[in-house]
C-alpha cells in the first residue's frame, strides 16, 4: 500500500499552479509584444498611408498650376511683361494645398522672386554666337566655340571647338550632336562645360545662394569670405539662367511684292531680358544695358523696339534691330507645390509655347530631387496648420474650377 502523505499532495498542486502562473505570464508577455509589433506596423502603416496621400496631393496641385499657367499664357500670349510681372505667382491656393512659381532674383542672390520666365529674355543657344556666348559669366572661348560646335554640322565646325574625336576620347563615349539644342541640359554634354559654369553655386536651381551652399563654396575656397550678403555675382549662379533652347516666334515681310513668313530663332525681348543677356547684343555696353533697364522700368517704352532708339541712339539701334522683339511666345515656370499639411511637395519645371491655341508644354522636367527649394518657415507653418506665412503670398488667391484665378 501507498504511503499518504498530504502534505506532498499539497506541494504537488501549488507545483502546478505556480506552472501555469508563469506559463499565463509568458503568454501576456507574447501577447502583449505580438501588440506593440502590430501597433508599430499600424502606425508606420498610418504615416505611409498620410505621406502617401499628401505625395498625390500636391502632385494634384502641381497640375493644377501647369493648367494654371497654361491658362495665363492662352490670356495674354505676347504681353510678356505683363505674364512675367503681374500676374500672382505665390501662396496660390489649390484645395487645400498652395504653390508657388519661383525665379531667380534679378538684383540680389540672397532674395526669392516669384513669376514666369521670358524664354525670349535668353540667349538662345541655336542662334547665339561664339562671341555672344563669351559675354556669359566665366565663359571661355574654347567653350564658347564648343558650344556653337555641338549644334553645328561636322563641315561646318570652328577649328577651336569641340568635334566628335573629343567626344570619343572620353571614358563612356558619345558623339557630337551636329543639330540644333532640344533643351538646355545638353550643355552638361558640352566638352569643357563644368557644374560651376552651368550651375554656379546654386546647386538647388532655387536662384538663392542658400547657407548651406554658401558653406560649400566657403569649404571649397579654403573659408575665403565671398561677401554673398551684398548680392555676389551672377557667377553664383552660373549660366543656365541665361541661355534658352526654346525662343521663336513667326515674322512676316515683303518679298517681291508677296507677303512671307519665315520662323526667328533667338530674338531677345528688350522688355524682359536681364542686363547680362542685354550685354550679349552686338556693341551694348554694361553702361548701355543698364540705360535699357532703366528706361523700361520708368514706363517709357512702346509696343515695338523704336524705344530702343531714343534710348540708345540710331547707331546702336541700327545695330541690334533685326536681333530684338517685344512680344514673347515661350515661357518657364518652376513650378512648387506643397500639400496642406506641409508633408509632401513637388517641384516641376515647364516650358509654355503659346504660339497657337490652346498653348501646350514643350519640355517638362521633375526638379522635386533637388529638395524644398523654399524657407523652411514655410513647411513649418503649413505643418503647425498655420497656413502661409503672409510674406509668402498666404491667401493672396485661390485656385478654383471655373475662373483660373478668383482673388
């Protein structure tokens, strides 16, 4: 017969539920893990789901503005001045989102402008000389008959520019185009052309020398002090403001006594172009561009170019007449649209031909790599659900589906 023992009965019991105590412990502890995996894959899931929402919505906007601009370009067509310095360019509302059109600043690297671009305010690279191209900001003339080569047939090169055996000298080699300029980006394939000449030291395309990037130009010239504060030099920039693939505009003559029209490449907008394009003109002095600016902003031009005459003299205007315009027909926008939450943004830039109708887009390019090229203060706002600050066109309109801008 078994010996009854109670008291190793009872050992044997509290055994087994101290057992099960820790067995239910392991399997809170599991339960409660497997929790904050599934509430970690949720949350991560939660702020996919919102960026993934405000990436389609600024997307949205940014289509919104290239209909926008469209729609500006179809309204006033040759009225380049107007296009290019009236209309409302920033904090436009979309929704619940805005976007901007930015722009270098004329007279400082240190300040945001907003508007469209006059691509006809540009040299243009299909018609533009050896010589013009030297008057760029650190051009050379190697590069300068380089650039010239690149659109010109092998027969017809100039002895100092660049042909196809420089180009198939290179370690990935290609070959001269020998035809005309599609986009501006082909200067990156212009032998001799360089980052720094195209570029300047605006690595973000946003037209402002910003601290970070005056911090690399500070590293790069061993903390040489650039005084970037006082406005710098269009070298800071580099070229690729100045220079455009896409100017032509249809000019009709007499010929034997018949009416005939032929296409223009490259005439330069006196009402529009900057002083360094100005200085591209044969003969134009610094001094002389600067009369040209100075003329046009006190209001006393006229819808042709005999402006140019009472301001200049006959001999200069005689000089430049067949080279310039006043009526516009392609023109830029750098396009940046931000949701409403400030999560997500999207900057795209477009070239407008609106030489018949409806206008279309000839050249589209993502520029949203290059990173918010706007104040930080902004995103932030926008983040906080402030809005936009009012020094950055906060409700200064909106967007809707009927008139393309309701004030």
């Amino acid at each position: 017969m078994r010996n009854w023992n109670p008291q190793h009965r009872r050992s044997r019991r509290q055994n087994r539920r101290g057992a099960i105590f820790i067995t239910a412990m392991g399997i809170i502890v599991i339960l409660g893990g497997l929790l904050i995996v599934f509430a970690q894959k949720m949350r991560a899931e939660a702020l996919a789901s919102a960026n993934r929402l405000a990436y389609d919505q600024a997307d949205a906007i940014e289509q919104g503005a290239e209909q926008w601009v469209l729609a500006q370009t179809e309204e006033y067509t040759q009225d380049a001045v107007t296009l290019c310095n009236d209309i409302p360019t920033q904090g436009i509302q979309v929704g619940q989102g805005y976007f901007w059109i930015i722009r270098p600043n004329q007279d400082s690297n240190q300040n945001f402008d907003f508007g469209l671009v006059d691509e006809s305010g540009k040299l243009n690279l299909n018609s533009a000389t050896s010589d013009e191209l030297q008057i760029l900001p650190n051009m050379t003339p190697a590069l300068a008959d380089a650039i010239v080569d690149w659109r010109t047939p092998e027969a017809n090169g100039t002895p100092d520019g660049a042909k196809t055996p420089t180009y198939q000298a290179l370690p990935e080699p290609y070959a001269c185009k020998d035809s005309n300029y599609e986009t501006v980006d082909e200067l990156r394939l212009i032998s001799g052309m360089t980052p720094q000449i195209l570029y300047g030291q605006d690595t973000n395309r946003n037209g402002v020398i910003d601290p970070g990037e005056q911090a690399a130009q500070s590293a790069a010239t061993n903390g040489i002090n650039l005084n970037f504060s006082s406005g710098g030099t269009d070298m800071d920039r580099g070229i690729i403001n100045f220079v455009t693939a896409y100017s032509q505009q249809s000019q009709s003559r007499t010929v034997n006594g018949r009416r005939v029209t032929t296409l223009a490449t490259g005439l330069i907008n006196v009402n529009t172009a900057p002083e360094q394009v100005l200085m591209c003109l044969p003969g134009i002095t610094q001094q002389q561009a600067e009369t040209l600016i100075g003329t046009r902003q006190g209001g006393t031009t006229s819808g042709d170019t005999s402006w140019i005459r009472g301001a200049l003299g006959a001999a200069a205007y005689n000089q430049i007449s067949t080279l310039i315009t006043t009526t516009s027909y392609q023109y830029s926008a750098d396009i940046v649209a931000v949701s409403g939450d400030g999560r997500a943004f999207k900057r795209v830039q477009i070239v407008v031909d609106c030489r018949q109708t409806p206008a279309k887009i000839i050249y589209r390019k993502d520029l949203t790599d290059l990173g918010w090229p706007l104040p930080r203060e902004i995103k932030d706002s926008l983040r906080k659900g402030q809005g936009v600050p009012s020094e950055y066109g906060g409700d200064s309109a909106t967007l809707t589906g009927g008139n393309p801008l309701n004030p």
